[in-house]
C-alpha cells in the first residue's frame, strides 16, 4: 500500500526507536575498520534500541561477513539493519483473514486495561466494514461501565450492532447471545472485548475457559482468533504481557497499538523474534483509520530509520 501520509505516520510512530539506534550508533562510524569491539559495541547499541539480543547478534553476524573498504557508514549501517529486521518481521506480518465457515468468525480480544483495547476492536471492525464483511461487537469486558458504554459509543462510530449484558454480569452469556444473534443474522464476525484485570490472573483464566466452553457449545471451532492488543509505549513489558496472556488465554496474534512517537516500538521485534506470533495490524494514533494491517517492509525501515 503506497500511501505517503500513512508512511510518514508509521516513521513518525517508529522515530523514538530509529533515533534512539542514531544515537547509540554515533561515533562508531569513524574508524576504519570494523574490528571486534566496534561489533561489540554495534552490537550493545542496538540492543540498547530494544531491539532485542537475538536481533542484535544476527545484525553483528551480517557487518562481519560484509567487507567496508572505506569503513561503515551510518547509512549502509541502518540499511543493513533494516534489512535483517524484515527477515525477522516478514514471517509474522500476516493479515487478519475472516475465512471461517460457518460463519461467524470469532476473535477474541484480549489485553491490559488502558492498552487500547476498546477502541483497537473499533478500529478493527472499522476495517472489516470497510472491507464489507458485517461486523457484531460484544461488550464482553463486564466488569467495568466505563468500558461497556465506550464500546456503545464507538460500536455507533463505525456503525456496527453491539450486544451487552448488565455491569459485573456473565461475560460468558454476552458472548452466547452474540453467537446466537450472529448467526441468525447472517453476520460475518463477531469481536469480544474481555476483562483485562491481570490482578487476579486465576479468575481472569476461570472467566476465559467459561466462554470458550460457551463458544465450543455453539461452534467447536471457536474462537477462531485470540488478538492480544500490546501497547507499544510499555517497551520491554510488553513481552511480559505476551508471555501471560499466552498462559491465561492462548493468543495467536497481536495487534500493537499507541505507536506514536513516544512509543518503544523496537520491542515489536522482540515479539516477532522470542514469540513468532502474527502481528495483524499496527496502530498510530487515536483516528479510525489509525490502524492498518502489519507491513513488515515498512515496519523494518521506519524501525531501522533507513532510505525509502
């Protein structure tokens, strides 16, 4: 997708992490060769970058095997890294596929309160609307008013039915109800926002084993989809976070949001390299169309700060 305005977003999204790497890189590019301890130090510059240790040692092992008669530039640095962080994004930059039959497609969206889940599942229904599948949201996470009326309100946004329950009711009858009504309906996809209490990690885990033994009732094959949303400005707690909604809920995917400049977002290469897990989409601001499926060339470069 050739679309300068979103480009120039995702740098922008992406510059805390690009300008962190040039200022831990500056003052390597000035000797003449590239001896062991300036790969060592190269080295503890871009993990500094939190691009992650694995990630770090691949990029070392490239400006080792390459040969700079006239040393290394800062340029041919960050197109090199550029270059290895797209071999390590490309496997997971896949796309959400609503390819469920019978429909609906179920996805499952899971996530720390205040990580921008409410309003990453608008974004995401936003997108299938616009990609015209029909879209039911159910307000799952039903513990908290807040988050069952801000649902409402963006359900109304992007013009799309939600189905709720009473506060502190059965997540688990929410989510019942929108299978049923979904498949009377004839609706694509239904996406469920869910607690994201970490506090008490047993009952979180008790409450996901309950609506997916509703949702195995219904359809065994659901949930067909468990996004975990990670907020990019968390840094390195953000592979923590993936680790625990693993365990308590079976992720199989991630969507990586608040990417807006102020955001670490090297650790979205962590994720890729310690996790594999799919990156669906990425997110750079607040707007509906702030989120758009994961390009992993992009990605790579705007990460890397190199040269379109």
């Amino acid at each position: 997708m050739n679309d300068a305005p979103w480009l120039d977003r995702l740098r922008a999204g992406f510059r805390k992490t690009s300008d962190r790497l040039g200022d831990n890189l500056t003052g390597l590019f000035t000797k003449a060769a590239l001896d062991g301890e300036t790969l060592d130090e190269i080295e503890e510059a871009l993990i500094a970058s939190d691009l992650g240790p694995a990630t770090a040692a691949k990029v070392r092992t490239r400006l080792a095997a390459e040969r700079f008669e006239r040393g290394l530039t800062e340029e041919a640095a960050r197109e090199i890294v550029a270059q290895e962080l797209e071999k390590i994004l490309a496997p997971v930059a896949q796309p959400l596929e609503i390819d469920a039959f019978p429909r609906p497609q179920v996805i499952l969206v899971v996530g720390v309160n205040g990580s921008g889940k409410t309003t990453t599942i608008a974004k995401l229904a936003h997108l299938l609307v616009e990609q015209d599948y029909g879209v039911l949201l159910a307000a799952g996470d039903t513990f908290r008013a807040a988050a069952i009326e801000q649902l409402r309100i963006w359900a109304d946004r992007v013009g799309v039915q939600v189905i709720s329950g009473p506060e502190g009711g059965d997540s688990s009858a929410v989510v019942f109800d929108g299978v049923k009504k979904a498949t009377a309906e004839g609706i694509d996809v239904l996406i469920v926002d869910t607690a994201g209490r970490l506090q008490n990690k047993k009952g979180l885990m008790d409450e996901l084993a309950k609506i997916r033994r509703v949702l195995g009732r219904l359809n065994p094959a659901a949930p067909h989809n468990v996004v975990l949303v990670l907020d990019a400005t968390t840094g390195q707690n953000g592979l923590n976070q993936i680790e625990v909604f693993q365990e308590v809920a079976g992720v199989t995917g991630l969507v990586m949001t608040k990417l807006d400049g102020t955001a670490r977002g090297g650790v979205l290469v962590a994720a890729a390299e310690q996790y594999g897990l799919p990156i669906h989409a990425v997110g750079v601001g607040e707007g509906m169309d702030d989120l758009r499926p994961f390009d992993a060339r992009e990605a790579a470069r705007a990460i890397a700060g190199a040269k379109e």
